[in-house]
C-alpha cells in the first residue's frame, strides 16, 4: 500500500521548490494521498544585555521583524500551493532555531513520510540540516529529501539501496515499502563491503537482495570499491550511472559528532546528493 498521508516542510517557497515539486509528485503517484505543507518560520534567539528592559525591547523588535518576514514569504508559498492540482492542507509553526527541528518532528509524525529540500551552501543551510537531523532522530518518520532543481514527475522506478547492513540501513529500507511497490529495478549497493559474521554475512549484499526477491522486487547486488572516494560519493556516482531516481539509506549510522569531526556519509550526502534520498535512523 502506497503512502497515503504525505508531508512538505518549508520555509521559504523559492529555496523549497524542488520539495514542493517532489511531494506534490509523489501525492499524485500514490492515489488517494493527502498532502499536507508545514510553515516554520524560525524566531531569534533572546539577545544578550545587562538591562532586562533593553533585552525585552530589542527582542520585541526583533521578533516582529522575524514574523513579518514570514508573513511575506508564508503568500508566496500560499501561492506555490493554490497552483497545485489537489488541495494542501497548510500548517504554520514558530520556534526559536535551536528548537525548530523538533517542532518539524512533531509534524512529521502524523504523516507517512516528510519531504523536504536539500541544504545548498551559504545562509540558512545549517538551520536546514538541523530541521532535516531533527525529523531523523526524533519523529520516528523517514525523510525525503528533493535535491535541488528536482523537476521530476515519480520516483522510484530505479531505486539503489545503499546497504552497508547497519540497523539504520535496514530501517531505511523497511520506511522504503511503500515507493519500493513501484520499483522496475532495485539495486543493492555495497561500498569497500567486507564478509563478517555481525554484518554482511559471506557475500556481501546477497542476503538483503535475496530478501527483497522473495517479496517480488527486481533486486541485483552491485559491490563497488571506492577506490579512494568517500562512500557518498562512490554512492552517488554509482546512482547516477545506473540512472537512479531514489537513493535508500540509513541516517546517521555515527554519531552526529563524529560525522561532524572525521566526516560521514549522511552529512555529505546531504549537502550534495543529485537524486532524492529516503532516509531514517
């Protein structure tokens, strides 16, 4: 049964079309799907003074400048919707930054999946990675993320599923039933995959392939080397040469501080994915 309740989080229409285009699509292709948009608009943090009567005052300002400008930017996403070909039900949020992403969870969780836009370098991209992270580890829901300048009309017809037999692979792949349905070709993918008994197994991939088999889906094994790449990148040449339109993979199988500190998949590949990527943690 294809996703039935499908969810957009923005934050400015322009910056989060590619999310917009990707949820409507994927509204469409499911059927009877509802589709639902989620507004945040992100207040200052509380500025820093001696004077308690200068501090209110100035946040006083400073919020409703924040407001005002979401105001501005919430029309024209108004406006992205109307043009839409089924009715969006439109949700409006507010929190400071620091606590925005958790705000995105709790609207994540009533739906079946989140979808939203890939963070591109210069202003802003780090608040959208925190959103992004905050649906991961806290709404118990997967993440679509449209890479930008997505003008697609489905996706998962060529899916790859990044396997590397962690417990958040295995959950992205389960979160991934529902497109999986719509699958001409699935390809389990492997990055430097070594044979071990707590992981891969004897052959490396066959195992989840062979899973996937018994319920139906085209599955073959691809192992790659990376050959002095980094796995994101090993991950998307291969996508891109096989002609994928989705990525499955878990997120964050690290933690967050040492993909931070030594680098990892999932923060790479969230800031230069090509295809939509379906994760979860």
């Amino acid at each position: 049964m294809s996703w039935k309740d499908v969810l957009v989080i923005v934050s400015e229409a322009e910056a989060d079309e590619s999310a917009l285009a990707l949820a409507e699509a994927l509204a469409k292709q499911s059927g009877q799907c509802h589709l639902s948009a989620a507004f945040l608009t992100p207040l200052p943090d509380e500025p820093l003074a001696y004077e308690p009567t200068v501090v209110a005052g100035v946040w006083a300002e400073l919020l409703g400048r924040a407001r005002q400008e979401a105001d501005a930017e919430r029309k024209r996403v108004e406006a992205r919707l109307a043009r839409c070909d089924k009715p969006v039900e439109l949700r409006n949020a507010e929190a400071l930054s620091r606590d925005l992403g958790r705000v995105a969870a709790v609207h994540a969780r009533y739906a079946d999946v989140a979808v939203m836009a890939r963070p591109v370098e210069g202003a802003g991209a780090d608040l959208r990675e925190e959103i992004i992270e905050g649906v991961l580890f806290h709404s118990g829901r997967p993440a679509l993320i449209a890479p930008p300048g997505w003008k697609g009309t489905s996706i998962g017809k060529r899916v790859v599923v990044a396997w590397d037999a962690s417990r958040e692979a295995t959950r992205a792949l389960s979160e991934a039933d529902d497109i999986l349905e719509f699958a001409e070709a699935v390809t389990v993918l492997t990055v430097d995959a070594k044979p071990k008994m707590f992981g891969h197994g004897d052959q490396p991939g066959a195992n989840i392939a062979a899973h996937l088999s018994r319920r139906g889906l085209p599955a073959e094994v691809r192992n790659v080397d990376s050959m002095g790449r980094s796995a994101s990148l090993a991950i998307m040449d291969e996508a891109t040469a096989l002609g994928a339109d989705l990525v499955v993979m878990g997120g964050y199988a690290h933690s967050r501080l040492r993909e931070l500190v030594f680098g990892g998949a999932t923060r790479e590949l969230l800031r230069t994915a090509t295809v939509p990527l379906l994760m979860a943690h």
